[in-house]
C-alpha cells in the first residue's frame, strides 16, 4: 500500500476550503454534495467485506486460468484439425469466430484475477501474501494476457491515487470539448481517425505509451523519479510478455499464432477498454482540478454499470462494484465488492446521498461503448470541470 493511500485511509478527506456561503437551502444542498470520508464510510460496510482469503481467490484463480487453457486449446484443436484446413478462408473465418469470442472473454476474466494480485487483494498472508501476489500477477497478466504485470501496476495505482483528476489520473486523457480547435494537429487527427485505431486502444497503450507512459518501454511520465531496481523490476515482466509470445509463436507458426493467440486477445482488449471506459464516462460525471480534487470526491464519479448478472459475476463485479473497489482498492477482493456495494447503496440513502452513487443499467455494452466512444471520444465538457467548490 502506497504512503499516499496510507494518508486517506487514516484520517478524514478534508476538501478544499469552500466558499463561504450564506446559511440555507443552498449551505445544505452543497455540503450534501460532499461525500462522506472513508471513516464514515467504513462503519457502513459489513465486517466481512475485509476479509481477503486466500484459498478463496486461489480458486477463482484456478478457475479462471482452467476455462482459458480449455478454450484455447480447443481453439487449438480446431485450428490445427483436417476438417479446419478443408474449409475455404472465409468459412475458416466463421468457425473460429465463436472460439475466439469465448476465449477471449475468458481471458478478460482471468485479467480480473490479476487486478486483484496487482491491488495485493488475492492474499494479504503475512509471510507468502507478496510473494502469491506477483505469482498470480504475473500468470495472468504477463502469460495470459500478455500485459507486463509490474508496469501496469504501477500505472494503474496511480490512476486510483488520482481518479477523475482533469490533469493527474492515468489511464484516461481528458481534453476539454470547447478547447478542440486550440489542440496540437495530432490530437486532432487522432479525434478524426477514431473510429478506425478504436480495435487498437490497447495495443497503442502499452507499446507507445499514450497517455501514461510505456509500459514495455520505460518511458514518460509514469516512470519519473522511479529507480532503476524498480525499472529492472518491470523488466522481468516484460520479459515474461515476451518470452511466452515467443515460444507460443514458435510453436505454432505465424498463422496459427494469430487466430489462436491474437485474435482472443483483441476480444481480452476490447473487454478492457470497454470496462475501462465506461466505468470512468457519464453525462454527469465530474473532474477535478488541484483547487477541488479529494479522493472521495474523484471515487464517487465513477461508474457501477449492470451488464447482468452473469456477465457481472464472471467478470468478478469489475463493473457493478466499481465504486466500492475505488473507495478501498487495496482493501477489498472481488468477491465481497456485491455484499459491499448494497451496504454502500443503503448507506449513503440513510445520510440521503443516495445521489451520488451512480449506477447505470447497461446491458447493450458493446453498442453502448461505440456509441459512447463516437460521441465522446476522450472529451469531456468544461461545465462537467469542477474548478471551484462553493
């Protein structure tokens, strides 16, 4: 756990001084705008929402990594079968199409599991815990997922250090809307040429770097004022991304590389993105500025989305207990984020803040991202910029 998240877990989130108002309905509507601080938000929790076992998130662990193997070895099968050589491009196309889908959801789950290692919420044991951490880590984000673990975790920290902050969080380029014609040409064209790098996203943020720094090159501004042991670090993942593509490759020969292995890893990649996205972009999601930034403030702008119950359980509630996990990131597993959330939900209803909790009824996720992703790209309207607190 990081010094910082160490200042905002023990003592109240003291917001930026106010301006001072005049006493009524205006007072009490502004500092009912005010979420409560983790302190309070804490006693609204059952006690059980702590508790990280570790055969538990092993199992999920063993799970998930089992349905990967499975389907892309079945994958495998077909892809390498007489019947699938027979077939003509096209219908080679077809048949694989379904297998991919569902491999690459498996390993969107699997990426998951290796969200919680990267947050130490797969075991918190005192002697082992670190070291279970890195192992999963490493399995399901630099093997399967082909994801460096140690540089993605170290971005990701400090995207939930600096949640739906305009300048400061990771992970999310914010430009403001009204600024459009004023950007530099390439942001511009990257705006115009959207919809044809949008299958990419993920691929351009790890290789070049954009917004966040590279995490298989060590570049920018994620790694500035880390040491070199650090950086030697994420070179171990790095070098495990590699070293797997590379034998798998070898193996297999370009082509079979490419349906078994990359075509399920751009559905891994669109699952990401999707979540990723639209967990962090409402119509009336707010951002912050130095004068008006707290932490509870940035986590109560984010997104629980429904996608239904199963895609929410097999997705290990990554979306429908969003929140809760940006209140206590290193705090809570994946499989108390429900029983949590209801609590928060019930919670902030009896201090009658249920309006800040936001929750949004998504089922047509994959047109909803599109949509939201035409529309919006990374802007983000400067009345939805919270530059002054009053």
């Amino acid at each position: 756990m990081t010094d910082d998240y160490q200042d905002v877990i023990r003592s109240p989130v003291v917001p930026a001084d106010p301006i001072a108002m005049d006493p009524g309905i205006t007072d009490f509507m502004n500092r009912n705008n005010e979420p409560p601080n983790l302190g309070e938000i804490m006693k609204m929790l059952p006690k059980e929402t702590w508790d990280v076992d570790t055969p538990t998130s092993l199992f999920y662990f063993a799970v998930d990594l089992l349905a990967v193997v499975c389907s892309m070895g079945f994958l495998d099968a077909v892809v390498t079968s007489d019947i699938y050589h027979s077939l003509p491009m096209w219908e080679q196309a077809l048949a694989v199409m379904p297998l991919q889908v569902l491999t690459g959801f498996a390993m969107w789950c699997t990426w998951c599991i290796g969200h919680d290692a990267g947050h130490g919420t797969v075991s918190k044991d005192n002697k082992w815990g670190k070291a279970i951490n890195r192992v999963v880590g490493e399995i399901t984000h630099s093997m399967v997922c082909l994801t460096p673990y140690v540089p993605w975790q170290l971005s990701h920290r400090k995207h939930h250090l600096n949640h739906n902050h305009l300048e400061k969080d990771y992970s999310h380029q914010w430009y403001i809307r009204e600024e459009a014609k004023d950007q530099h040409p390439l942001i511009q064209a990257s705006h115009s040429l959207r919809m044809l790098w949008f299958p990419f996203l993920y691929f351009v943020y790890l290789f070049t770097g954009i917004p966040d720094g590279g995490h298989v090159l060590f570049y920018g501004r994620m790694w500035e004022g880390h040491s070199l042991k650090e950086k030697l670090d994420g070179a171990i993942s790095v070098a495990i991304s590699f070293t797997t593509a590379g034998v798998l490759w070898s193996n297999m020969g370009t082509s079979d590389f490419a349906v078994v292995c990359m075509g399920p890893w751009m559905v891994m990649a669109f699952w990401l993105f999707m979540v990723t996205y639209l967990q962090h972009h409402s119509e009336d999601g707010k951002l912050y500025t130095d004068d008006t930034f707290t932490f509870t403030r940035g986590a109560f702008e984010t997104v629980d989305r429904d996608y239904g119950k199963w895609v929410n359980r097999m997705s290990h509630h990554m979306m429908d207990g969003h929140v809760m996990h940006h209140l206590f990131f290193t705090k809570v597993p994946h499989y108390r984020l429900e029983a949590a959330t209801t609590a928060l939900q019930e919670g902030m209803k009896e201090r009658g803040q249920e309006h800040l909790y936001k929750l949004i009824d998504t089922p047509d996720y994959s047109q909803e991202i599109v949509k939201q992703y035409y529309d919006n790209w990374f802007y983000v309207n400067e009345e939805n910029v919270v530059r002054e607190w009053k």
